[in-house]
C-alpha cells in the first residue's frame, strides 16, 4: 500500500546545514511505468502514444494535480530507447531491460498519494507506485567532531585501517598495493548518495567532484559521504588514511535535485564504461513497518526491490559495470515470503529480486560484518560474524567491516573546527562495508589492465567473490547461515580472477618437464658409466682368463720334469728372469688388475682377490646393459672361476713340495 509521507518527510528536504546525527532522507518519489504496447511520447508537457490511444485525460490528470510526467531514464524516450541498447553483448547472461516505459511524477508531496490511485486507473499505465525516502546505509549517525582543534599536521592514522590488512582480518590490500595496477590504476568509480567533501584534506588526487544532482548541505550527508569515499580514495601521504584504490577516479552523483536514486544510478551508468565501479550507498523503509521511516533503521532493505533502481542497476551491469548495492541496515532476512508481495501499485509481472531464481540485477550486495575481536579496544562478536543491524539472505555475496572503520570525515578521531580536517574511527553499517568492496573491486579491475587481461564482467567478479574470501562466522544468535557472505581477500580473488593457478600449474609442469630432462641426462650418464663398466668388467675378464692361462702353463711347467724344463727354456728370458724363480716373482708381486696381493705367494689368495675384484664390478653393471655377460660370459667365467678354484686347491695341496 502506499505510505502518506510524513511530516519528517514534508519538511526536511536534506537542505538543514544545522541537523546532526542521522541525516534526513530524500524526498519521497512516485514513479509511474506506462504499458510497453502504449510506447509512449513526451514533448512540452504533452504526450502522445504511438499506438494511437487517446492521451489528452492523462494530460487533464496531471494539470489537475499540478503535477508533470517526465523521462525517468532520459531526456526523451528516444534517447533512454538509444541508451538502454547498449550493452556489451551480455544478454545471454543477463537479458535487457526496459527503461523507456517508467517516468518521474514531479508534484506536491501531500499530493503524491492521491495522485497515485488517479495514475492507477489510466489505460496507459501498468504501475504506480510511491518510493519511501532513500538514507545512507549508516548504523551510526550520532559521531560528532571532538572540540580539541586538529594539530598542525594530521597524524598518519592508516595503522588503524585494519581492513587494509592481511586476511583474514584484513582484504590483503596491502599486498595489492605491490602488484601493478593494484590500486585501482585507469578505474572510474561513480558514488550515488547526497553530499560530499571534495575539500577534505585527504581528498584531493583523483577526485572528479559531484558531476549529477544537487549535493544536500546537509552535514550528515555531508560527513557520510566523506567518509565513503576516504575508504577507497584516501590520497596515498604520509597523513591521514590510505584508500584501498587510491589511483581510481572517483566522482559523485546526488539524489537530491531531481534525479532520484534510479536516475542518478542511470547517470553514472552513462559516464562509466566496462570495468568501471557504481557505488549505491542508499537503503530505504520496505514493507515490515509500512514502509516509515524510522531512527532505528528496522525493515530497511536494498532499493533493488523498487522495480525503476533494480531497472537502472541491471541496465548498468548490461553494459559492463560493477555495481556494489549496501545490502541495508534493517536486520531483515531477505528471504522472508514478505518481500514476495508487491508493494502497491507496482506492475504486472514483478518479481522479487532478492530471489535471484525470479531475477537478478547483477549487482554485489553487501553486507554487514564484524571486525576482528579488540579493534580499537572494542569487540562487536566473532570476527566476520554477521551484526546484529545488518541484513542477510541467500541474495548477499560478500561482506566488509560493518564496525570500527577509520576513515575521513565525522571528527570523532581529529576534529576541531575545519570539517576538512575531520576523522573517524567508528563509521559503521553497511554503507561502511560497500566502499571496501568498491575498493576491491577497483584493485581487481586496476590489475586486470595491468596485465593486458580483459576487465572483469560483473559476474565474473560476483563469481569469484563467492569462490574466494574468508567465511563468515558463527556468533551466538547469529549463526553464520544467516549469510553475509566471506571477507574478501584480494590474493585469492586475483588468482580466481587470472587464472594464477592455471600458470602457476604452468610453471609446475615446465619444472617437472626441465627435471625429466635433467633425469634422462641423468640416465644416459648412468647408462654410458654403465658401459664403461661393463668394458671394464671384459677386461677384468680379459685379464683374469689371461691370469688362468698363466696358472695353467705354471701347473704344466710344474708337472715336466727337470730335465724338460732346462732343455725348452735354455733361453732364461722366457721367464722374466728365469726358471722358476721368475715365475715365483710373477705370481707373488702386486698386479696390474687392480687388485694387490700384498705380496703373498699363495696363489689361491691371488686368483681369490681377483675373482672378488670382477664381482664388484657385476654388481654395478645391470643385467639389462650385459646380456652377453649375463647368459653367457658371466656364466662362462664362474665356470672358470670354479676350475680355477679346483686348480688352486691341487696346486696348494702341492707346493710345499715343490719348493714354493
């Protein structure tokens, strides 16, 4: 059912320079989506349809409201029609969408409700439906500036950002910081809220000011702003805070002054491209509490569900650009059966896009986290645990620090009377977890160009979100079924996202190629020693049948008589210094096979240390390498060896008596 604005709601337009705490919402916005058939026209305040249907009543009926009807998306319908069919080539992963058939009503705000139910009743139109005013998605809004003036020079408080840290504490942006392109190098990011800083002291490198809208001067506004951008954008000094991707350019687009949340989030997709980032730091009052706004945020739940900013997200993710959604502080389960009815006056057809089955914009939605137990001397739960404030669902893909976040802006950390000198150490809620994951996915994107690597589409960066990252926790009462989704961590998304494993896999297999090389090199010497030995083993063999023949002529001189022996070795030279004292000295010096025999005159001992001498040698000669050895000349030669044995034994048994 529609919601009558209330008196908060007539009266604060977000233009209080004097209003602390939690910043007033935007005006409430009653959006009208005509029939598609109806392809509707608008020029100077008149309308005509092409399918010919009467349109003067629709005229009358806004004139009689003080009310008119414009383009939603667009100047007119031909360039929201030319806009929206830009893409890059993605409907087969998410079809287009319809922009040219929703319109803006701009008309007195106690009017907007009668207004709606005459809209209601026209032929032309499918849809009507008021929105409740958007807010920040901030948990706290009372920080207030610490009297004590700024010193002269701001300290470096980046010590205190643990969110830039090492997982799982942290989203390692640090070590992003140390890859090319990791801090956000070529990235434009678009933030789509009320009010900014441009002139804060930390905010001065890359920052394109408010390029849409009318900035509130309001000052809650004002600091939220501020704040979300010092997390992704703090300039790289010595003071202050660092941004995650501080070599990103970064602009603003304000909701207030006539664009509304859907039109702001359709501007920025018009200045951004493939790549680029779009910030929604926007909740707003759903239907558990009829849809009031409330100081305590309860029911608060992601503008996806109004049909015109889930239009504008996904007309954006069509085109290529990420687009980061606070999930809201309104500690709603988004799954709940409640967001499955419409709200009133929404069209035919609706679906509930927080069931992705139904439909789906495309975009991170971002929830609420705990930081790690003792930051800043305070523990909010179990680290990455949900809190208690935040929303949950099967619709999040991924969480940031919902507490404890130091960042420009607010004053509660240095304050003093410059507001451009401002710090805080406690933004919170979902709008201080969205600006991490803006960050990381400025960081990704930066290294994507870096590398020569395609941008990352926004499903590939969902994907690797939900592949990737630490998980969430458990916390009393707050399971971690109540999903929120995993803490990034900017080291395993790089590898998902580039395929680090795939090269490094790479680098595996050309070191496991490079070590099989190394191994064959390795086999061929062993095989060429192998050889070396086996021709050494034959001319052990060689020496060692020589050695035999040597026993066997000594065993034949022995058996001759003397006489023989002085009639066929009348030439002493025969033996090397003759007769048998030259034989003697043969047998008992060390030989020439490698083997000493110390001297000994037992010539068992001598064929003995030969034959072991040989055997040796086998052992380390594979049987594969000497076949030859193997069957037949090993064979052949133990033969031998066993003669020689026999012949050693006689030749022994004998000797004494011979003279030896």
């Amino acid at each position: 059912m529609a919601r009558r604005p209330s008196k908060r709601d007539q009266n604060n337009n977000g233009d209080d320079p004097e209003s602390g705490g939690s910043p007033p919402a935007s005006p409430p916005e009653l959006v009208v989506v005509t029939h598609v058939e109806s392809a509707m026209r608008a020029s100077a305040g008149r309308f005509s349809a092409m399918s010919g249907a009467p349109t003067d009543t629709l005229a009358t009926l806004l004139a009689d409201h003080s009310a008119t009807m414009r383009p939603l998306f667009g100047p007119t319908e031909e360039r929201v029609a030319a806009f929206s069919s830009l893409s890059i080539g993605m409907a087969a992963i998410i079809e287009p969408t319809e922009l040219t058939t929703f319109y803006a009503i701009d008309a007195p705000t106690e009017r907007l409700d009668s207004l709606q139910s005459d809209l209601l009743a026209h032929d032309l139109v499918d849809g009507a439906y008021i929105k409740p005013g958007a807010e920040p998605a901030a948990y706290l809004n009372d920080m207030a500036p610490t009297p004590e003036e700024a010193p002269p020079a701001t300290p470096d408080y980046v010590s205190r950002q643990g969110y830039l840290e090492a997982a799982p504490g942290g989203v390692e942006a640090r070590w992003s910081w140390t890859q090319a392109g990791g801090r956000g190098n070529g990235i434009r990011i678009i933030d789509i809220e009320g009010a900014w800083r441009f002139t804060h002291e930390d905010l001065t490198g890359n920052q394109g000011g408010v390029v849409g809208g009318t900035m509130s001067t309001d000052i809650g506004w004002r600091n939220h702003g501020t704040a979300v951008l010092g997390e992704f954008s703090g300039d790289l000094n010595s003071f202050g805070v660092a941004g995650i991707a501080s070599d990103a350019v970064v602009s603003a687009i304000s909701i207030f002054g006539g664009p509304g949340s859907a039109g702001a989030i359709n501007a920025a997709a018009a200045r951004l491209g493939a790549g680029d980032v779009i910030l929604i730091e926007l909740h707003r009052p759903g239907p558990r509490f009829a849809f009031a706004n409330r100081g305590d945020q309860r029911g608060y739940i992601a503008v996806e569900w109004w049909p015109d900013d889930f239009a504008a997200i996904r007309n954006a993710v069509n085109r290529g650009i990420i687009v980061v959604e606070a999930g809201g502080n309104g500690a709603e389960n988004l799954d709940d059966p409640i967001y499955q009815t419409p709200a009133a006056g929404f069209p035919a057809g609706w679906t509930n896009p927080f069931r992705r089955a139904n439909r789906d914009s495309g975009a991170i939605v971002v929830g609420a986290g705990a930081p790690p137990p003792g930051t800043h001397g305070r523990t909010h739960g179990a680290d990455r645990s949900r809190l208690d404030f935040s929303n949950f669902g099967a619709l999040f893909d991924t969480q940031g620090w919902g507490r404890e976040v130091t960042t420009a802006g607010y004053g509660d950390l240095q304050g003093g009377g410059n507001e451009d000198l401002w710090y805080t150490d406690t933004f919170s809620g979902t709008s201080s977890a969205s600006p991490i994951i803006v960050g990381v996915a400025a960081s990704l994107q930066g290294m994507a160009r870096a590398r020569g690597h395609a941008a990352l589409t926004p499903a590939e960066f969902r994907n690797c979100l939900r592949s990737t990252g630490s998980p969430q926790q458990d916390e009393p009462g707050r399971p971690a079924v109540q999903r929120i989704g995993t803490r990034p961590n900017l080291r395993q998304l790089s590898t998902s996202a580039f395929g680090k494993g795939k090269e490094i896999a790479k680098d595996v297999v050309k070191e496991g190629k490079e070590a099989f090389k190394e191994l064959k090199d390795g086999r061929k010497e062993t095989k060429e020693v192998r050889k070396e030995l086996v021709k050494e083993g034959k001319e052990a063999f060689k020496e060692l049948k020589d050695g035999r023949k040597e026993f066997k002529e000594l065993k034949e001189f022995k058996e001759r008589p003397d006489k023989q022996i002085k009639e066929k070795d009348k030439d002493k030279d025969v033996f090397e210094g003759g007769g048998l004292g030259g034989i003697r000295e043969r047998f008992t010096q060390p030989t020439s096979y490698g083997v000493d025999n110390g001297g000994a005159t037992d010539i068992e001992s001598r064929l003995a240390a030969i034959e072991s001498a040989v055997q040796s040698l086998v052992h380390f000669i594979g049987g594969e390498l000497r076949p030859d050895l193997s069957s037949s000349a090993l064979g052949t030669e133990a033969q031998g060896l066993a003669q020689g044995d026999e012949q050693a034994k006689l030749w022994k048994d004998q000797k004494d008596n011979e003279g030896f």
